[in-house]
C-alpha cells in the first residue's frame, strides 16, 4: 500500500496522543489483572469499568481523527469522549490511591519529574503501518517500565495518574486546535453549502439571470418553503444571508 494511502487510512497512528492513548490502555488491562481480585471486586464491575474506558480513549482518538476530512465537528465530538473516558480513568486511579490511603506524586515531587520527562520518539514506520505501529507502540509503553512494572500497585496508579493527566492535556489541545479550525475553515457540511452555492452562481450567471436589486449580484433560484408563496420559484441574491434582495419569477 503506498505511504500516502496509508496515512490517509491510518492517519492516527502518527498521533502522540494515540500512542500514548494505547500505552495507558495496556498498563490499565495489566494493572487490573493483577489487583483486582474476588476480595477488592467481587463483582468485577470496577475490572469492566476501568479496561472499559482505557479502550474508549484511542478508540475513539481513531474514530475521530478519521472523520478529519468529513466533519471536524464530529472529530471534536468523539476527541472530547476520548478526553472524558481519560477524566473517568484517572479518577479511578486516584481512588485506587485514597482507597489505600495514600497520595499521588506531587507535581513538584521528583517521581513526577522524572516521568514527565520521559518523550515518546518519534513514529518512523516504513510500508506495514499496523506491524511498525505495534513495535513503535510497545518501545515507548517499556520506557515507563521503572514504575508500571513494578509490583506495586501504588508506584503503578501513581505513574499512570500523571500519564492521564499528561494525555488529558495534549488532547485538551488537540480539541482547541480543532475548534480554532472550524471557525476559521468551517466543516464539511458548511463546505459542501459552499460548493454548492458556488455551482448554483455560476449556473444563474451562465443562464442571464437578473442581478439583485440591492447589491447587484447574480440572483439564483430558490423555491420558498413556506407563506403564501410556498412551493414557488422566485430569485434570490446569492449574496444571502449578507444581502437578502429578492425578485418576482415572471
């Protein structure tokens, strides 16, 4: 497959916010299989519910980043669910903490710093995205492995906190670049209107349609949708809604 079709299919697996997303989500199966038991979970509920939000993240990271090209709205939409399983996730930890009585590192603390300061690399895959992916996502996940592969649960949801809060930035970021764009660019609905309207001026100016009474631009046709004149054809500046000049269909 050639690399510009890859990215367009797999575009987010170039996101740091996915790898990181996938790097959280396998801690969290590894944390839950190995703490929670028929004594802290006999119901396994809080099991279902942590490894349940943990995929949501990158899931719908993925969902979302591949409705980049058709709606940014919708990207945002499912980037913030992402953004809110994460928010649920780390509680969930910080419970797992209180619960034992004990507190998570202080952003001023070392621990804190030192994980802080771990940086993903950069993804270099070559023609098989998904098989260079699993590797480029598993050698960034064992950079963490002083704290989550400790055997302690403590150091564990300790690490893990900080990694929620530290990906709930990023895609807090992520969402405002995304809302900056829409406003600038709009989505794909507002572009297809565009399109559209664009087509519809050019087709009026080819067939000597009047121009608008008001501003003197080509008019198009409409047909009014409701009123006594409903069901009618009648011509509309194409300038609309910034000019709302009309005409008589004779």
């Amino acid at each position: 497959m050639p690399k510009q079709m890859q990215i367009r299919n797999f575009g987010y697996f170039w996101l740091d916010a996915w790898v990181m997303a996938n790097i959280i989500q396998l801690a969290t199966q590894d944390f839950c299989k190995r703490y929670l038991n028929r004594s802290n979970d006999p119901c396994g509920r809080q099991y279902d519910q942590m490894t349940q939000a943990a995929r949501s993240v990158p899931a719908n990271i993925a969902e979302g980043n591949s409705r980049h090209s058709t709606s940014k709205e919708t990207e945002m939409k499912l980037t913030d669910v992402a953004r809110a399983s994460l928010a649920e996730l780390a509680n969930d930890y910080l419970n797992w903490l209180l619960q034992n009585e004990q507190l998570p590192w202080s952003v001023k603390s070392e621990e804190c710093r030192q994980v802080n300061a771990v940086l993903l690399d950069k993804p270099t895959y070559k023609d098989d995205v998904q098989y260079y992916s699993s590797i480029h996502i598993l050698a960034q996940k064992h950079k963490f492995d002083a704290w989550l592969c400790s055997n302690d649960s403590i150091t564990e949801a300790r690490c893990l906190l900080i990694l929620c809060n530290r990906l709930i930035l990023i895609l807090n970021n992520l969402i405002n670049n995304l809302l900056e764009s829409f406003r600038e660019e709009g989505g794909f609905t507002e572009g297809l209107t565009a399109e559209r309207l664009a087509y519809r001026t050019e087709q009026s100016i080819k067939a000597d349609a009047p121009a608008c009474p008001k501003c003197g631009k080509p008019m198009i046709r409409r047909v009014a949708k409701k009123g006594m004149n409903a069901g009618k054809e009648f011509w509309s500046c194409s300038g609309y809604p910034e000019c709302n000049g009309t005409r008589k269909m004779e």
